[in-house]
C-alpha cells in the first residue's frame, strides 16, 4: 500500500513540474521566425501567437493582436518568409 502512495505522489509531483514548465515561452535575442524578429517577445496561455507564413505576399499583411473568445489575446502574424 505504501509502495503506491510513494508512486502516486511521484506522479503528481511530476506533473505539477511539467505543467509549470510549459506554460511560457520566452524569445532571448535573435530569435527569427521566417526571417522576421521575433526578439524579447513572452507567450503565455492569455496571450498566444499565431504565424503564418507565405512565399508571396499575403492578403492584410503584418500583426495585429486580437481576442481569442476566452479571456486571452491573440497575435496573429501573417508574414512572407524573407530567402
């Protein structure tokens, strides 16, 4: 009995550190995406990025922030990749 207390409390120690872990993101310098800085910017679960990019040149091009319909914000990139 004790044996599957210890591996259950492992388990959730385990999970309780992962779940933390993932749950921002964080660019340093020089971070490109496509060939576009995306340099010191944060992503968390209440604000996310979307990009995509293009080989020709998109229709509303750029970024902009929207709202994602669940209490967060949305930056949704739409770029062409620079070769």
């Amino acid at each position: 009995m004790s044996r599957k207390v210890i591996i259950a409390s492992a388990l959730v120690t385990g999970v309780a550190l992962c779940g933390s872990a993932l749950g921002e993101v964080r660019f340093g310098k020089n971070v490109h995406v496509g060939g576009h800085d995306f340099s010191n910017q944060t992503f968390d679960p209440k604000h996310r990025a979307e990009v995509h990019l293009y080989d020709n040149q998109p229709k509303n091009a750029g970024c902009h922030w929207q709202a994602d319909g669940s209490g967060g914000r949305v930056k949704v990139c739409r770029l062409r990749t620079l070769h």
